[in-house]
C-alpha cells in the first residue's frame, strides 16, 4: 500500500487550520500550509469577470487546485447559489452554470465538513475524485461552541433522589458580585429524573435501585429525548447501580447513555454530574462530525485520532466529547513545545491570541495538567493541559464608561467585527494596531479600503475626545492609541502571572513562543512587561494547533482515586503496575499493536496535606515509582516551591489519586543547531518585512513588522530577531526592561489611560493577594469556599481597591485598619493581627491582617497598607465552630485577638498567637490549621506588599497616591451623579428580627450625599445578634455600590458625603476589656448584616428583600468543627424576577 497523505486539521469556531505532508515527505521541508472557513467554504477574491458566466480568481499561496478541482462545487454570490461549470487552473478562470451579477468574492462550498475542505486544497482531490491515502488527525472546537452556544442535543438527566436541583445551585456563589439581576445559566441538562436508589459513602448499597424511574424514562423518549446522563451519589465507589440504570435505559430506546462513574470515578457529585451531562449532550454533534469525516476521507472503521483536552490523540473510537473542550488550544500547546523543543529550548510560556480571546499555558519539560477545568458554564473532571483564558483578543472593543476608559471584555466578533471591516463595528485593538502602522492593510487577509481605514480613525479620535473631556481630537494622538494597547497588554500578561507567578514560577526564566492570529503582533510588549528577553515565533505560528496535531503522541490515561494517607497506602507499586498495565494494555486496543511497544510516558500523583481539600500533582520518579519516601520528599519540594514556605513536617499527607499516562512515541521534528547572529543586524529601509525574503542566519533589529500570509510579528525597537534553519523567528530583547510601563499623566486622555492602567494594576494586587491565600491555606473554608477578602487601603486607611470577595468583610476593612492605626502606630516590617470586634472587627472566626507599605528608607508615614480577613473554622468557643447559638458574651464564642503584631519589625511573634489560640477555657480545636491559615494571610500581605512597592519603585509615592485618590474621587463622583439622576430626597424605616429586634433608619438627602441615622434601634441584644459600626458601614457601603451601578471596585469614596449616625444600640454596643462582660456578636455578623442591607434596599426603593440570613451551618466535636453557608432566595426588582438557591449581598461563599 502506498505511503499516505499525513493531514492534520484543528477546526475552530472561525477557521479550520490543515496542515499536510505528502508521501514520503518531511514535515520541516515538504509541508502544505491551508487556512480554510469553518463553515466549509472558500472565499476568493475575484480579480476580473471576463463575462457574467466566467470570473478570474485570486487563488491563495499554498492551494493544489488543478484543471477541474471545482467542478462540483457551489457557488455562493451574494444570495445566489450557482452550480460551477469548469475551472481553468492556469488562467485562474472558474465558469459557472448560469449568468450572475458581477461580485467582488466567491464563496465556494460541497457541503462538506471544512477538514475534508482542507485536505481536498491540500491533496487536489476534487469533490468528483476519490483522497488517496489519507491519515487524519483532527482537532475541533466544534462540541465547545456547541456547549457555549447552548446548540447541544437535549439531555434527560438521572439522578439520586433529593439532588434534582443539584445543576441549577451548582455552587450557590453569584457570578457577579454587584449585580441585581442574576442571570443564572440554564441547566444543561432539558429533563431531570429522581431515582430512588442510594448507597452508603463506602459504596455499600442503603437503598436498593427501584424501577420508578422507567416511567419518566418514557416520557423523555416520547418527548423526543434519546441521550441520557447519569450521575448517583457515591457511585465512583460502586457504579453498580449507574450500570443498571444505563442497561435498561438503552433497552428502552435511549441511543447514548453517559456514566458518570464510567468518566469521572471522583468524588464530587457536581463536577462529576457535570462531566456526565456534557458528554452525553455533545455526544451526538461529535460522532455525526466524525462519522461525516471518515466517510468523506475513506478512513478506516476506526476513523480520525482526535485531539484530546490533555494535548495527546486518541482514535475516534474510543473519544469520549468530554476530552474535546480544549482540543484546539491543546493543539496549539502541543505545537508549541514541538517548535521550542526543536530550537532547543525546554521551558516556555506559550501566547495563543485570537479575535475575542488570549490562551496561554507554561511548558516546564513537559505538559502541565490539571484534572478539574471549567468550559462554560461547566466544570469537568477530566485531564487537560493548564491552560489559562483572557476574554482579551484583537476584536477586544475600547470604549469609555462612566468609570473610565476600557479595553474588552466584549469583543467585536467577527461580525460586525472592527471598524476597519467597513461593517460600522466599534473600535477594537485590531484597529488601533492598523493606525499604529503595526499591520499591513494590503496583506490583511480581508480587503481594507482607505474609507474603511477613515472609519477606525474617526472612532479612535471620538474616543480619545471623550477621554479628553469633549476637546475635539483629529487624528487620534499615537500616545492614545498605544495606551489603548498598554491596556490590553496589562490583561494578557495577567493571566499568563496566573499560570507561572502563582505557580512559584518566574515567567523571566521562560521563553515566549506566540502564535494565533494575533499572538506574534503582541509578542514583544507582553515579554517586556514580565520581564521576559526571549520570543520565538515558529514558520507555523498562523496554524501551531495544526503543526502540533502533526506531532502528537497518542496516548491513553488510567487513572485511579486512592483517598489513603500516604503511608498507610503500601500497596502503591502494585496500584502503579496495574494502572501501567490497564493504560498500555487499552492504547495497544485502540491501534493494533503490541502492548511493549508502547512507552509509559508519566505516573503522576495526587497529594494533599491531611485534612485539607486542594491537591498538588506530583511526578513519580521513573527509578523508583513506588517510593512512598521520594513520593513524600517531592511534594514537599513541590509545596515550598508553589507556596513559598515549607509545609510543617509533622503534617501527614493523604494520597488522593494516581494516574499513569501510556502513549506512542511523538513525531519529532528535525532539530535545529541555533543560529545566533555574529554580525550587526542590518537595517531593513521598508517598515514592513516579507518573511519568505528572510534567510537563515539573517539577523533584524526593530522596529519593524515581518508578515507571512498567516501572521504578523511587530518586532519592537530594543528587540533584535535572528531567522533559524527551519524559518523559525528568534528574537532577543537588549534594551531596558519595561515590567512597568509608564502610565501618561497630567490631564486629557493621556490620564484617562494613566487611570486606567493604575485601576488595573491596584485590582491585580488584591487579586494576587486573593491568589496567594487561597493557594497556600490549609482550611476548606478558605481554600474550597473561598471565605476570605483582600484589600488596598490609601495611606489614610480608607478602602480603594479590593478583589470581588466577601462584602460583609471588605466594607468593614477600612474602619478596622484606621481604629488600629490609631492605636499601634505601624512601621515597616509590621504585620498587625486582630479579630475583634470593638477594633472593626466582625466576629471572631473573622481573623483580620494589615501590613502597612513604605517607601524604601522612610519608615514615617504609610503610602498605603494591604490587609486581609479571613474565616477560621474553628477558634475556640463553648461549641464546634465557634459559632455558638446560645452565647451571652464574647468569651464564649471563641478566642479574642486584640489588636497586636503578628510581625514586629520583621520579627514573627506568632509565639504570642499560638499562646492566645491555645488559652483556656476555651482554646481552639484546630491548632495547626489556625497557624497555617495565618502563615497563608501573612504570605498574601507579602505579596500584596512586594507587588505595591515595585509599583511605588517604578511611579513614585506621588503618582501612587495621586492614583488612589482618584479612584476614591471617582467613587465619590458616583453617588453625588446619581443623586441628581434620580432625585431622591429621603425615606425612613425599619425592619424586626425574629425576635422582635428592631432596626430603624432615616436616610435624608443632604446635597449631594446623604445622612442615615439609626436612631430607634433597639438597644444590646441579650444573645448572638449584636453587630458593630464596621459592619453597618460595610452595609452602607455594600448597598450604595448597588444603588448606583457604579463599575468600580468597593470603595470609601462612596462614603466621603455620607454621615452616619449611630447611636448605642445593638448595631453599636458598648466593647468593656474583659470579653466576659463584651456582648456576642457571632450573629450579627451572618445574621443582622443582611437584614441591614434589606432594610437600606427597601428604603432605597430598587430591589424587593432577599433571604435576609447567610443560614449557618455547623457541627462538630473536640477534633474538628464544620463551617457551611447556604444560599437562599434574592429579591426581584424592576423588569426582572428573583432568584433561588445562591448566596446573596454581603455573602458570596461556595457550598461544599
């Protein structure tokens, strides 16, 4: 049998990416590059119509399209669909059927999917002719936007009884902190089914399967329903009962049934039922899509090998749609580490940019896995590579809002797409690099008109006016328009911190290799700003995920859930050889060969500290695999590396699942000896740089703009580029670093982008702060409900800036930090600890730490401090929890930390802590887990603190604090503007506790702010449900921000014009030294806070009351103490309707 065509296709939402090598072909030399719509046709230009029946074509570089390719193609002319007649592949002439008016493109198409397309252009088979032979491998995000366009087969879901709502509360955390209206996703699945059946947590069998369910069975089938989803609790420990059900289901007329135990045998109900209702609604759309290709290509029984999430191929029969999701930008990385690898170079931060959005992912020697991803509106257990996205792209629009300049989220798309598209679409980054000379608009890829290019610059110069406060702007200044880009490239370089920073990676120890559309074009600026001095760009940037189908292993996964300690679990060598048996033994299934033929390419472990829920994954050594000893010594080399500090050696470790990966070896490329310039780089006179009139070894020094018919690179000035053997880009930066670009200042729109890019930056810190609590804590209750809140304070300590967190901790924050400051005077190397409440405290599990921030050698007065506040499980108390319904007094709800230093002057004092937590008559439950949890708050600050002084470093303490309180001035803006909009003048009330408490206020308008008096409020309360002035301010300041829709992060600004009187009442009692004669307050933190809010709605007037309770969950014993919220109901408003089932206002933590 003759040596076949080798085709790889990665479909997109937009394009479908070929790349082949024809018999006996290398792919380095002899590859065929082709870029077609995924909508399985062709568009050409027409270059002449020499009659109204015969059109000259423009056929693009890379084509086969011999004397009669098209005959049997359609054609698509404006709304006329005609058959074509001949095609002249020497003059470029195609002849059509019948006459048709004159156009300036031509759509042509088979009806065929858009890969076959391909491999037709590819192979010059034409739609009459039979392929050759052809081996496929294919990519396609066809299920992911079939899933994200809610377009997917009809689901009937099965389920254990009492979990029917489980995929409507899913988590019960609002998505959007601030919104009123909540605009909850659809259930993915179309039916539900409650079956009466239970087993016990150990796999046991409590109830046994009871035919019922058949009957609704029926109705889904008569309803039209035939895929079926089924997910029982417990079953990943006994999947007899999911079996059953999915026998008797295929018996009566269901055609696809997924198994949640069969895919995801990992506890967790929700992402396992999620996984199971994924697959089983894009089941249908991928196999008819396969089918469709191995059918046109004449493939064997067994069809394509598909490109899984993970980034390694398995063959259709055995792909399963919920290893699809991230096929295609798995594709790219896999591309990626072929590329780099055969440049020599093994550690790189890949940069995929597209039109409406940004994928990047690390590659340390090897892929980087996580095995719980989110696509949508799901999340998955299911392997993929460590991808991260940013919804920032070249069809990212700039606009202004009434909090300032913005650059994306929402995109253009690709239609009515940039303006420069001539289609009256927004301004978008791919418009500002157009009039920034940065693309080319004769090489394009779609045909820019010069009135089209006027139509990018007048909406660039309308929004450089507004920005200006109404001066008349003509043309937009080049200042502008770069700080439009410095925007977006603040975005993207955030999330590639998010997979290399927060990972105990430093992104300047990596290589850059960008690729996409737009990646290359940004290159230069994203490894400037991360102080990155190496980017590659490879001769298949433009179509990587196809290159890297190309070199993919295929590979099968087995995997195992152990849930052991480590060092009870002996049997590990055994487990291992059985999960390499079990991974060789299916892969040598699926392709017809040997089982020792294939290489155990990875055996990685699932390790976590006991007690703790978040895992580390951990490689097994390739010597040794079942060396519990090395097991241990790794992830413990692997903690210290993520987190920053050691984890406490006593601590033991769980071993939560093991997976062993079996695969073929890849295709590798032919490696290349790097060349590196000996001769000064010449000068190019032409600003723009056909890549193919590059030879090797030639060396560019920027600027300039090197273009190939599938990307653009702007190779910046300080930046030198050296062309490699194999076409390769390689450029190395020589000039100053620029990890903080200098914002413009003074007025006008060059300190709208200054505040804007200031506003980023500030948010990213406390983001970063969130990141690094929430990685490095032990507890549940801040690693996996995520309870905790990080904040920027001004030098005044009022609140600027904070991550979408916890409202009832952050509005609380600014009081706590300046009732502190006041009390111990802070100097640098200070970390002050308190959780009181008489000191802006909320309640006691509520653990408060401020860092103040200074300059470099003053040591007087704070720029700025960072704090954060955390919820403790457990800190002591007369019950678990310490969140006793029955207190009479503070002392009895746990341990009171007054306000002093955790770290005094750089030296730690949790000695003095660890004294307090473990004090009678009721000291803590959890000692280690308290003194994680602060280690953990502590290294938040930290970074809270570096992240601001390089700031400081790069800007000046003026600029900084010139930035701040413009945002604060912004907030204040706010309430004064919507005052005067809707007019209000005042309203009075009060709302009763369960027990008849009353809380009163009367909310006056006083120019443009307002002054709320609590007066009337019933005095102490007797038990729990005392609150204190930080928690009404966090109220006042959480409801405001609802009230006026401002887009700008919880802020004290909004509180400059308000008056706040409130008198000694329980909102306000009365904090005596000794805690026993102190009022509990454990209620009022969860409990009255949010009948505050209700009552400040309703005399606002916009929302009806919500749940009015964060509904307290506990339970416990001396060993241990359990914490849950629970989410209720959130009240409708004008044009919209309530919502059920998630937290609301000053809550927002996830259910467990």
């Amino acid at each position: 049998m003759p040596a076949p065509w080798q085709i790889s296709a990665d479909t997109g939402g937009t394009f479908t990416d070929c790349f082949g090598v024809p018999p006996g072909g290398a792919a380095g030399t002899d590859a065929r590059l082709v870029k077609v719509l995924s909508s399985g046709r062709l568009r050409v230009s027409v270059t002449e119509w020499i009659d109204e029946r015969a059109a000259r074509l423009d056929i693009p570089a890379g084509w086969s399209v011999p004397d009669g390719f098209f005959v049997g193609f359609d054609a698509a002319i404006d709304d006329a669909v005609v058959k074509v007649e001949a095609w002249d592949a020497a003059d470029h002439v195609l002849k059509l059927a019948d006459a048709t008016p004159p156009a300036s493109a031509i759509d042509l198409f088979t009806g065929e999917e858009a890969p076959i397309l391909g491999a037709r252009l590819l192979t010059g088979t034409g739609p009459g002719n039979a392929f050759p032979p052809v081996e496929f491998r294919l990519g396609t995000t066809r299920g992911t936007n079939a899933l994200l366009e809610r377009r997917a087969a009809p689901v009937a879901w099965f389920v254990t009884r009492g979990f029917g709502d489980l995929l409507t509360i899913r988590d019960q955390r609002r998505p959007d902190l601030f919104a009123l209206e909540h605009h909850r996703p659809a259930p993915l699945a179309e039916f539900v089914c409650e079956v009466d059946e239970r087993l016990a947590d150990g796999g046991a069998v409590l109830n046994p399967l009871d035919p019922g369910f058949e009957t609704e069975a029926r109705h889904a089938l008569a309803a039209g329903l035939r895929v079926a989803a089924v997910s029982l609790l417990h079953s990943y420990r006994n999947p007899a009962h999911e079996i059953a059900l999915r026998s008797r289901l295929l018996a009566l007329g269901f055609e696809h049934v997924s198994l949640s135990s069969d895919l995801a045998p990992f506890i967790k109900l929700l992402p396992r039922a999620e996984t199971a209702v994924v697959d089983a609604c894009l089941t249908p759309i991928l196999r008819q899509f396969v089918e469709n290709i191995r059918r046109s290509a004449g493939l064997e029984e067994k069809g394509p090998l598909i490109m899984t999430s993970a980034g390694g191929l398995e063959p259709a029969a055995c792909f399963r749609p919920k290893d699809s999701l991230l096929s295609g930008p798995a594709g790219g990385v896999a591309g990626a580490a072929t590329a780099a690898r055969a440049l020599g170079f093994e550690r790189l931060i890949t940069f995929d940019m597209g039109g409406t959005s940004t994928d990047v992912a690390r590659f340390d020697g090897d892929f980087q896995y996580r095995f719980e991803h989110r696509v949508g509106d799901a999340t998955l257990l299911a392997p993929a590579l460590k991808i991260e996205t940013v919804a920032a792209g070249g069809g990212s629009i700039c606009r202004w809002t009434e909090a300032g300049l913005r650059v994306g989220p929402e995109s253009a798309g690709a239609d009515p797409g940039p303006a420069c598209y001539g289609r009256g679409g927004p301004l978008t980054v791919t418009d500002v690099n157009l009039l920034l000379g940065r693309v080319d608009p004769s090489n394009f890829g779609i045909p820019i008109s010069s009135e089209n290019i006027a139509a990018a610059r007048s909406r660039a110069a309308a929004l450089e006016s507004l920005a200006s406060g109404g001066r008349a702007v003509d043309p937009p200044s080049e200042e502008f328009l770069t700080g439009l880009l410095d925007i977006s490239t603040e975005q993207m370089a955030d999330a590639i911190r998010a997979i290399s920073i927060r990972d105990g990676a430093d992104p300047a120890d990596y290589a850059l290799l960008a690729f996409g559309g737009a990646g290359p074009l940004h290159a230069c600026d994203i490894a400037e700003r991360l102080g990155m001095t190496t980017v590659l760009v490879p001769r298949e940037a433009g179509l990587l995920s196809a290159y890297g189908l190309h070199h993919a292993a295929v590979e099968r996964f087995a995997e195992r859930q152990i849930l052991r300690p480590l060092d009870d679990f002996a049997t590990l060598p055994e487990a291992l050889a059985a999960l390499d048996t079990a991974a060789r033994t299916r892969l040598a299934d699926d392709l017809d060969t040997p089982p020792e033929s294939l290489e155990i390419r990875r055996r990685i472990a699932e390790l976590r500290l006991a007690g703790q829920e978040a895992t580390l994954s951990v490689d097994l050594s390739a010597d040794s695999p079942g060396d519990r000893a090395a097991l241990a010594a790794a992830f413990r080399a692997r903690y210290e590396s993520v987190f920053g500090y050691p984890p406490a050696p006593d601590r033991a470790l769980d071993l939560v699942s093991l997976r062993v990966i079996a695969a073929t070896a890849p295709r590798k490329p032919d490696s290349v000896n790097r060349v590196r310039s000996a001769t000064q780089p010449c000068w190019v006179g032409e600003r723009f740089v056909d890549r193919a009139a590059l030879s090797a070894g030639e060396a560019l020094a920027g600027p300039a703009v090197i273009q190939d018919p599938f990307s653009t690179f702007h190779l910046k000035a300080g930046w030198t580029v050296t062309v490699q053997a194999n076409g390769a880009l390689v450029a190395e930066f020589s000039g100053q670093p620029d990890s903080e670009a200098t914002p413009p200042d003074g007025t006008g729109a060059g300190s709208a982008i200054g505040r804007e890019l200031f506003r980023h930056r500030f948010e990213n810190i406390a983001a970063e702060m969130g990141a690094m609590l929430q990685r490095s804590a032990i507890s549940t209750n801040v690693k996996e409900r995520a309870d905790f809140s990080c904040a920027l304070l001004d030098g005044r300590g009022e609140l600027v800036v904070n991550a979408p967190h916890i409202p009832v901790h952050l509005g609380a924050l600014g009081l706590c930090v300046r009732e502190i400051a006041a009390r111990l005077p802070m100097r640098p190397g200070d970390t002050v600890i308190t959780n009181h409440p008489g000191f802006g405290g909320s309640h006691l599990p509520d653990v408060t730490l401020i860092t103040p921030v200074f300059i470099h050698g003053e040591a007087e007065k704070p720029v700025a401090y960072v704090a954060n506040r955390a919820h403790h499980a457990e800190i002591g108390g007369k019950s678990p929890g310490s969140m006793p319904a029955d207190a009479r007094c503070l002392a009895e709800e746990g341990v009171v930390i007054e306000p002093t230093w955790l770290i005094e002057r750089g030296t730690p004092r949790f000695d003095r802590i660890e004294a307090l937590l473990t004090a009678p008559p009721w000291p803590t439950r959890n000692l280690p887990d308290n003194l994680a949890d602060l280690h953990a708050q502590l290294a938040a600050n930290r970074r809270g603190v570096d992240l601001l002084q390089s700031l400081l470093a790069g800007h000046g303490a003026e600029a900084v604090r010139r930035q701040l309180e413009s945002l604060a001035t912004q907030a204040q803006s706010a309430l004064a503007g919507h005052l005067r909009a809707t007019g209000f003048s005042g309203a009075d009330g009060e709302e009763k506790l369960d027990d008849g408490a009353a809380i009163r206020c009367a909310i006056a308008r006083r120019g443009d702010g307002l002054r709320l008096d609590f007066s009337g409020t019933a005095t102490a309360h007797p038990g729990n449900l005392n609150a204190t002035p930080a928690i009404v301010r966090g109220a006042v300041l959480y409801t405001l921000r609802l009230w006026t829709r401002s887009p700008l992060p919880l802020n004290e600004g909004l509180l400059r014009d308000v008056e706040i009187v409130l008198p000694r009442c329980f909102l306000n009692p009365e904090f005596p030294a000794d805690p026993a004669a102190c009022p509990a307050v454990v209620g009022g933190n969860v409990e009255t806070s949010q009948r505050v809010v209700d009552l400040l709605i309703r005399l606002l007037g916009f929302q009806a009351g919500s749940q009015g309770t964060m509904n307290n969950f506990i339970f416990g014993n001396d060993r241990f103490g359990y914490y849950e919220t629970i989410g209720g109901g959130a009240g409708a408003g004008p044009g919209y309707a309530g919502a059920g089932g998630l937290h609301t206002h000053m809550t927002n933590t996830a259910i467990t």
